[in-house]
DNA sequence: CCGTATCCGTAACGATACTG
DNA sequence: CAGTATCGTTACGGATACGG
C-alpha cells in the first residue's frame, strides 16, 4: 500500500514468464508514495552532495567533525554540519561527546547506518561490474 | 582510484576484526570522486523526485508518454520529458518509435536499467525490512 | 499523442565571517 | 575543536501556454 520501489504484481519480476494479461491501466504511483515510502525518502538523503562521502569515512573510522572536514575536498563545515545533523535526524548517525575530552566530539554509524552502508556498498558493487556500461552512456552523452 | 563508496582499507568491513592500527590520516575523499565514481552519479540521479516512479512504472509495463504521464500523480509533462531523456542519456532507458503507429512513442528499460531496478528493488526489501527503525528515527524528528 | 518554451518559486549548495 | 550566521548563486521542480 506504500511502497513505491519494490515488487510490482506477482510475476512481473521476470517479464513473460507469464503472457502479460495487460493490466496496465490501473497502475498508479500515487503522491502520497512520496511522503510514505521510506525507499524514496532515503534514496533522496542518499543521493545528496555529500552524505556518501560522510558514510564512507565514518565507516572508514573517521569520527571527529574536523577530521571529516579535512577528509572530504571541498566541503564547506556549514554542509559538513547539515549533512551530519540529517543524519543523526534520519537515525543513521550517532552523536557524543566523550566528556572529559572537551572540544571534541565523536560521530559514528548506528547500527541502521551500518546497515545502509551496506547497502551502498552492494551498489558500489553492483556498478563496478558495469562499469563498461555505465561509461560508455554517459561518455556518448 | 576512482571509487567513493566501495569497500575501504581490507579488514575494515566488520571493524575491530584486527587492531585497528589508526591509519586514518591519508583517508581523502577528493573532488575528482564526485565526477568519476559511478555509484554517486547514480545514486544522485536515483535520488531526483520522479525517477524512481518511471523506473518502477516502466517495469511493470508502462510504455507510453502519457500513459506514464497519467500514471504518475502530480507529474507534469516537462518534468516527465526530463527524466525520460535524463535515464535515456545514462543508457538505462530505450525510446522508439513503433513506426506506421504515428503519434506513438514506446520506452523501456534498458538491459542495464533492468539491472538497476533490480538492486533499487533490493534496497525496497532492505527498507521494508527495516522499516520500524527507519519510520521511528523519523518520528522522532 | 508527444512533446517544447517560458517564466517563476523554492531548496540545495557555496563563500565568508564570526563564536563558545 | 566544533560549530553558527548571513548572504549570494545555482539547480531542481512547478505552472502555463503553445506546437508537431
């Protein structure tokens, strides 16, 4: 009922295993998938300037906002700021300060962060073994 | 070299396997990244409002112009042309025109779009699976 | 049926300066 | 070290009207 990206009507997955019976007239990708549908919603946060870069390194081991910043060419510490803050918002990224270490804070991967990294890794995956593909698209445009 | 999400340093996948000998100080992720890296093109482009809801449509056999058009709520016609042409130019959808069918016009995915639907359907498994956690953190905002 | 052209508003992002 | 505040620019998307 609110899935957007996600198995469509039951042997659709493999087109023609069954003799399409063409019941294309009420499909229907309604406005209210957009505000539900938790694929779109991260897919939207993932597909922003630098929040993969941020997993990348927080799952890398680097946790400081400095060294995030220096770690990632280009970034200005107000995005660096608001990428994190999203986040830690969205429940992928944690928080601390480790008290005592003052001027210092710690930001990690949740346990859902790791798991979305995961995920973005099985894509990275994914597009190096199209590699060829994907170039030579975008090298005709 | 030119990979930005994909997996780091070997041993780092599951951290804390081996000591951690606190090798973070090279770890850059540069500007050129953002050009090359195939995963952040992708997923930026996955990450627009209206791709995901014609990938998914045109999977489930939606082929014309304006039956897309009629399918998608909210959508306009340019926003429509937008990404058609847009995944058109990446390779992961076709157009033709059947040809004698004046005024007709039939897209579909590419050998390399049906392969990205299928790891976006993946990550709709993936969401759904954590789909309490992911709705909780969101809440919670 | 399948688009293009034009204009406009908002949100994302960048640059720079300042602060606890 | 870890941010905020302010301002400017650019990219994304919506509305509307017109054309092949």
């Amino acid at each position: 009922m609110h899935r957007l990206i996600l198995d469509g009507p039951p042997g659709l997955e493999k087109e023609g295993t069954s003799m399409s019976t063409d019941r294309t007239a009420g499909t229907v990708v309604t406005a209210a998938d957009y505000e539900t549908c938790p694929v779109t919603r991260v897919l939207r946060r993932v597909g922003d300037k630098w929040t993969p870069a941020v997993i990348r390194l927080l799952a890398a081991g680097v946790h400081g906002f400095n060294e995030l910043d220096r770690s990632i060419e280009g970034i200005s510490r107000r995005m660096l700021t608001r990428t994190l803050r999203t986040l830690e918002d969205e429940g992928f990224v944690s928080r601390r300060t480790p008290a005592a270490k003052a001027m210092r804070v710690e930001y990690a991967l949740t346990e859902l962060g790791e798991s979305l990294r995961e995920q973005l890794f099985a894509l990275g995956r994914w597009a190096e073994a199209h590699d060829t593909a994907l170039r030579a698209a975008r090298d005709k445009g």
